[in-house]
C-alpha cells in the first residue's frame, strides 16, 4: 500500500544508506554503521511496518469479514464493491449470500483485491491523525541487526 507521506519518509531513510531510523532531521547520535544500504526489499519491509505502527486494530483475518467490511462500509452496496474489486456484483452477492449452496469462494486473485481495498480503507481516520502527530513530533524507531 502506498501511502505518501510515509513513502517519503522512507525514501529519506533509503536516501541515507539506511544510517539513521529517525524520520525528524535530527543527528541519530552515531546510530547506525556505514557500510550497508537498503534494498528495494528492506524499503517495502519499513514502510509495511510504519505502516502497522499506525493501526491501533488488527485487519479482519479472513476473507468473509473482509467483505463484510467493505459491504458495512459502502452501507450493504454489493454493486460498489463489485465495482471497487473488479468483478460482477453477482459474483459479490454469490460471495456474501446466506444459502450454502449457492455461495462460492472468491479466487486468490480475488482475495489480494479484497485485501488491498481493505488495507486502503481500514482506520482511515486513525491513521491520517497518527501519521499528522508523526510528522509533526517526529520519532524514533529501534531496529536489530
């Protein structure tokens, strides 16, 4: 998920051969030893961890209570949720019916759609405040070797 606040913060980080984890412009007092540089991957590991640090709930684990999410979010709307996943509302309603006969499991495409869009619009609200007062103060985080 890309968000653009974090995204710069860790592209300073990136920017400094991954010296210094402070995210203020402050000296990170030596922290740090030169020599190594971050990765594409270990980009995507720190921003998948600021990222985490800003939720204060756990993301609904399976995929039935994500779609339950998304429908409760788009106030029972199948059709918006077809729309926002890429797929029929029929399929969503096939997903999301009562009747066990009728209901099919989405594929694993489908499941990393349904994920996506949870992880865009989960604690939207939450996140923006943390992400403002992050900036604002600025912090620390510790990492191991």
């Amino acid at each position: 998920m890309h968000h653009p606040a974090l995204s710069r913060e860790v592209q300073k980080l990136a920017g400094r051969g991954g010296r210094c984890a402070r995210t203020d412009a402050t000296d990170c007092g030596g922290a740090g030893r030169a020599g190594w540089s971050l990765g594409e991957a270990d980009v995507g590991q720190i921003e998948q961890g600021l990222e985490r640090a800003l939720r204060t709930r756990p993301i609904p684990s399976s995929t039935e209570a994500r779609l339950r999410f998304l429908l409760a979010r788009n106030r029972g709307s199948t059709r918006k949720v077809a729309t926002m996943l890429g797929v029929s509302q029929r399929t969503v309603q096939r997903w999301v019916t009562k009747r066990a006969e009728a209901r099919r499991p989405p594929g694993p495409m489908q499941v990393r759609a349904i994920e996506e869009a949870v992880l865009a619009r989960w604690q939207l609200r939450i996140r923006a405040r943390r992400r403002a007062q992050a900036e604002a103060d600025g912090f620390l985080f510790h990492t191991r070797a």
